[in-house]
C-alpha cells in the first residue's frame, strides 16, 4: 500500500508572528502560474498599502481554495479553528442573522487569511470599534457591456469634480476588473442608510452632470454607459479593496492611482507582477486617505432637494426588506397599469432546449429575451457570448451594449453568472429563436433537496 505524501508547507516569519502557508506551491493563476505562495508574498510586499484599505475592518472571506480558475464561496464567519492572534467582531445582517468575521490589524493576519485561499479583500466600510457608522464613502462605477474604458475614466474624473464640489476628497483606483473605484472617508456620524442616501444623491448629480456618459438607473434595462452603483453602500455590501488581486487570468490588481494618472491609465498594467515594483517607487497614491474625513451633510442636503422635488428614493438590493418610501421592487417592463384589474401582459420565454425555465423563470415580460450561457465564472459566460456573436454576426450588429444582460447570481455557496440578450433593437423577422446555452453549468447539481418543512 503506498501512503500519500503529506503535503509541504512552508513557515514565513511576518511581523514577529509564524505563519504557516499550506499548500504553497498551488497554482492559484494557471495563465501566468503564479502560485499561493507568489499570492502571499504580494500583500506582503504591498503590506503598508492593503492594510491601509482593510486594518481595523471587519471583513468577509471569498475564499477561492482551488485557485483563480475554480469556483469561490462567501464565508462570513471566523474559522473556528484559529490562531489566538486572530481578532474577531460579532456583525447582525439585513437578515437578522450574526455572525463573527475577521478583522485584520497587522501583515501576520493578512498573510494568514490569504492562506485560505483569499484572492482580494472585501472589507466593510466601518471600523471593528464602532459598526453603525461607517467611515467610507464607496463609488462603484460599473460598466454596461460594451462600455469602453475612456469611457469610465470619463465619469470618474466627473465623479471628482462632483465630490470635489460637495467638499469630500476621492480617491481613485482601479477595480482590477471591469469598472473602477472612488472611496471617500466620512466622519463616522451617519448610519448606513443615511450614507446610501449620500451615494444616491451623488450617483444622479453624476448623471445629471454627464447624462450621456453615466447612470444612476438600478434595473438593467434603464441602463446605459457607466452605473453609479449607489447600492454598494448598504449595509452588508463589500468591495474589493485596494490592492486587492482580482481573479482574472492575468491577476490584475485593484491599483490605487494619482488623479493625474486616470486619464490616460490601462488596468491592465496593473498585476501581481507589476504592482509590487510600482508601490516600491512611487509609494501608496492612497497615502493619507485616512487624514481626508469629509462631512455627509451637504450630499444629504441634496438628496433633501431630490425629496423635496418628488425625487425620492431607489430600489435596494433583492436580499433587503422592503424599506419605507422605496419605490416597487419590479423591473419597469414587468409593472402592472393603474387599472384595478390586474393584466398579465407579455409572455414568458421558451427555455433552451433541455431546460426547464427560460430566461426570467417563470415570470413574463414584454422585451423578447432569449437566453446565451449559464456559467461558473463570467469569463466562460462571456467566451459562450463570443460564440454565439460569431454564429449572429448580423443580429449583433442590431444590439447596443445596454441589450446585453450580465446577471451575477447567487448559488448554495457560491456565485455563477447568466448572459441574456433583449432583441427589441432586432427586426422581428431576424430575431433568432431561443437555442441551446453556449455554457450550460448548473450550480444545483449535486445537492439534495432538504426534507419536508
């Protein structure tokens, strides 16, 4: 009988801690082949500037244990099983559940969580010493597809002007995917609600400021250009800080910049390779980010105006209760007329053959929608989108980057993405029938149902 060799494991002293990395030699980024190892001793290289995005913050684990290239869970509370030296703060959610998440203070905590196999950092936007008042102001600006990159840089330096104008300091960086960031740190007076008021007031003063560039429109069919995500700053929402490496194939990094560097920046200059040299001569651009506090009140006064003008709030994200003066959670197509009566307009679209529900469920619609890929990851449901686009060179030639709809969806422990195309801008009698997914990934298979409630 031949025994399985144990794994190796290697010790690394950081700031006066041992801390042991499994597995060090696991490719986490099969493109390139960087290992974990090569993951870890990035943040350290990096350390003074992640831990300025994440020190003190309680923080979610997206754990990605087989790599880049393998799916990835949410783990919201601290493994049991810990070092001593692993600080932790009981969190309550929208949901009414708590739990206990990590917070990291120092490199030696930083190293040990991306152990576990975590590729970027998601903190919250408040301190472990006071969760009710957050302290940063996040402006997530989320291409539609299609969108080019000038036209993001665009709207952020837009958005700088916009927060300039209201007396708070941005702060830019990369995603280190498809969008780009700005955070702003606030004095820690405003609950949550009342900084996503903020958000949402600054997201239409960025519209009303570039309406052909940007939106503030939350349902994906309003869309156009570049979303200011108003809803990152719920509670319970995080993002990836900075310096955070993405899971992308060439392992870009969320890269803070320079103002005067954002117009003509490329994200993709920014990687696991490149970041380290790049923080090493120029320093942290995010240095004094913590000095720059800024008051809440005069985009609160604002979004008072938009009240006052019968502009009032915006949808939540779907896991939230319904909140007092939001407007009905349904998308504007799907809506019912005042009539007393309720109607049931539009039809609910075929399903790809072999699949039992279509591409909105069992719900109608009156937009002619048909479905492309159900996927693990984004980047296969784009590859299938690629196919598709190459087999319907002439339909595509009809559709605008706002037809193109990218859902993320959640599954039992991890996220899995869906492309759908609206053909309304498409001739009716050029409009392709529903066929089979270019990726077809169910992220069900393999769990039983649960027992009868």
């Amino acid at each position: 009988m031949v025994s399985a060799m144990p794994s190796r494991k290697e010790v690394l002293e950081v700031a006066g801690r041992d801390v042991t990395i499994t597995n060090p030699d696991k490719v986490f980024f099969p493109r390139t082949g960087h290992t974990k190892l090569d993951l870890v001793r990035f943040y350290l290289a990096v350390a003074n500037g992640a831990l300025q995005g994440v020190a003190g913050r309680p923080m979610a684990l997206k754990r990605f244990v087989n790599g880049a290239g393998g799916e990835f869970f949410f783990q919201k509370r601290a493994p049991a099983s810990r070092p001593e030296w692993i600080e932790t703060v009981e969190l309550s959610f929208p949901s009414g559940r708590t739990a206990h998440e990590i917070v990291v203070r120092d490199a030696a905590q930083l190293a040990w969580i991306v152990n576990l196999g975590c590729i970027d950092l998601n903190p919250h936007p408040v301190r472990a010493d006071d969760l009710d008042h957050p302290d940063e102001l996040r402006v997530d600006l989320d291409p539609v597809p299609g969108v080019d990159w000038s036209q993001i840089r665009d709207v952020a330096l837009v958005t700088k002007e916009v927060l300039n104008g209201f007396g708070l300091i941005g702060w830019p960086k990369t995603s280190g995917s498809r969008g780009f960031h700005v955070y702003c740190r606030i004095e820690r007076r405003w609950t949550f609600p009342e900084v996503r008021r903020g958000a949402l007031a600054l997201a239409r003063e960025v519209e009303r400021q570039a309406p052909d560039l940007a939106t503030s429109k939350w349902w994906k069919e309003e869309r156009h250009g570049v979303f200011v995500d108003y809803n990152q700053n719920a509670k319970d929402r995080t993002v990836a800080s900075a310096y955070s490496v993405r899971p992308t194939p060439d392992a870009r990094v969320s890269a803070p910049l320079r103002w005067d560097e954002v117009p003509d920046c490329d994200p993709g200059a920014f990687t696991i390779d490149s970041v380290p040299e790049r923080f090493a001569t120029i320093g942290d651009p995010s240095e004094g980010i913590d000095e720059s506090a800024g008051s809440l009140e005069p985009l609160l006064e604002l979004s008072a105006e938009h009240e006052a003008a019968g502009l009032g709030d915006a949808p939540w994200p779907p896991h939230f209760a319904k909140q007092p003066g939001e407007p009905p959670r349904v998308q504007p197509s799907k809506r019912r007329g005042g009539s007393s009566r309720p109607t049931r307009e539009g039809v609910v679209p075929p399903p790809a053959p072999g699949k039992t529900s279509g591409p909105t469920g069992r719900r109608r619609t009156t937009m002619p929608l048909i479905e492309i890929a159900r996927a693990a990851t984004e980047e296969e449901a784009r590859a299938g989108l690629d196919r598709w686009r190459a087999r319907h060179p002439d339909v595509w030639s009809y559709l605008t980057p706002a037809d193109v709809l990218v859902d993320s969806l959640r599954g039992r422990h991890t996220t899995w993405t869906r492309i759908r195309l609206n053909l309304r801008n498409v001739p009716v009698a050029e409009r392709p029938k529903q066929e089979a997914l270019e990726v077809d990934y169910d992220p069900w298979e393999g769990i039983e149902p649960g027992p009868p409630g």
